[in-house]
C-alpha cells in the first residue's frame, strides 16, 4: 500500500493542527504531493494526495477551500509557516476541523521538495515489493509445477497464494480439481449462462458454440472471483493439463 498520512507525517516531523483525531484518518493513503497557491486546485488533483500550500491567496472565510478539498478526497493539507503566514490561520484550523480534513503544519526549515521525494522514494520502494512478491510468488508456482502432483499441486499453491480459494474445471464447466470452501457452483452456473449468448468481446464466440469467455470476474458479499482459461485451443483436454477455466478467489478488500 502507499504510504500512510501518519508515516509521512512522522517521517517529515508534520504536526497535526486539526481533523486528525478521529479514527483511521491518519491511515489514509498518500498517493502523491502536489503543491498550489490557487483558491481551487481541484481541477488539477486526482485524489489522495497531500496537498501543500504557503497559503499565499488565503484570507478571510476559508470553509469553502477546506470543502472543495474534501470533496476532492485530498489525503491531507500540509501548511508551510513562515513565508506568507507566521502561523496557520485560524481560519483555517477551523475549517478544517469542522470538515475532517487533516490538517498538518510544515516548518520554515522543511522544504515542500523534501516531503515529495520522501513520499516518491516511499512509493517506489512499495512498488519494488509488489514486484518481489511476484517473483517470489511464480517462483513457488514453478517448483509447484515439478511436483508429481503436477497441476493439482499449483492450484492448491495458487490458493495460498491470493489468500483465498482455487480450482480448475474444464469447459464444460465439470471440477478437475478444488481447495476446500472453493465456490465452483456460482462459478459453473455463471460460464453456462454464458455460453448461451455472444460474448461481447474481441473474439467473440456465437451463442450455443459452447467456447468459454476470454476472462471473467465475478463479486460476491466479501469475495472477488476472477476466472482465466488456461491452455490452448478451445477443445484441448489433454493429459494433466487439460484446457479449461482456472479460477481463484480472494477476499474483497471492499468496505
């Protein structure tokens, strides 16, 4: 995940002035830094990131800043004192505390570059993990492979590896093999139904020749189910390796 609000604001010794104390607010995700004067940089943020300001155009009533920040969905506002302000205006505290809106003060002595390229080296160091439990991952799937189990062993590995279930069936919609607890009715009935009508997809198959869709996903109360062939051609059943539908399930990471 990127880095947590919190993380950044210790990293960089940010102090929270207001809209920190409710729970999980500091757990929020720094997606990015982004630095602006204008009385309305919304158009120009994505989202999720930390906005920082000198507060150069701020005066007077600032609930309306602080609501189109919120509305944007900003992971936080950081403060710089000690150029156009001596101190955050209180103004500002206010607001932001009345809308929930962190609010963190960043010293004359930090630069606002500093705070961005931590939060860069932070995102790429969690991009360098994502990419190493990849490979560590296909390394285990590939000495799975080797078993005398053969395909049954790199399902039941694939299982532990999304954290959920797995299963392979083959195109007609029958269990080759399963983990326990493995949802493969929802899954069958759903490629059944689907074979009766085109697919909207590139290679689209005709309704009732039997083909199984290119991919498909699937979401349940707390599940994701993602199914992919696996194989060659549409008729390949061959040997331990059958060509057919391969799915896994991982727990939703949805609220």
């Amino acid at each position: 995940m990127p880095p947590t609000l919190q993380t950044v604001m210790r990293r960089m010794h940010l102090r929270p002035l207001a809209g920190t104390s409710g729970p999980g607010v500091l757990d929020a995700a720094v997606r990015w830094v982004a630095v602006s004067e204008l009385a309305d940089p919304t158009p120009y943020l994505e989202g999720g990131e930390l906005l920082l300001t000198t507060g150069l155009r701020m005066d007077g009533d600032l609930t309306g800043y602080v609501a189109r920040l919120v509305r944007r969905g900003v992971a936080g506002l950081g403060f710089g004192v000690g150029v156009s302000h001596e101190e955050t205006p209180a103004a500002l505290v206010e607001a932001a505390e009345a809308a929930g809106l962190p609010l963190l003060e960043v010293p004359r002595e930090t630069p606002f570059i500093a705070i961005g390229k931590v939060v860069s080296e932070l995102l790429a160091a969690e991009q360098y993990e994502e990419i190493s439990r990849a490979f560590a991952a296909q390394g285990r799937l590939t000495r799975a492979a080797l078993r005398p189990e053969g395909v049954h062993a790199v399902i039941d590995r694939l299982a532990k590896e999304v954290g959920g279930w797995a299963a392979l069936l083959d195109e007609s919609g029958e269990v080759r093999h399963a983990t326990p607890d493995a949802r493969t009715d929802a899954v069958a009935a759903e490629l059944s139904r689907r074979r009766g009508r085109p697919l909207d997809t590139p290679r689209r198959a005709e309704a009732g020749d039997g083909r199984m869709p290119a991919s498909l996903a699937l979401s349940a109360p707390g599940e994701h189910i993602v199914v992919q062939p696996l194989g060659g051609g549409a008729g390949g059943h061959g040997g331990s390796s059958p060509s057919g539908p391969g799915t896994r399930s991982r727990p939703s990471r949805r609220p």
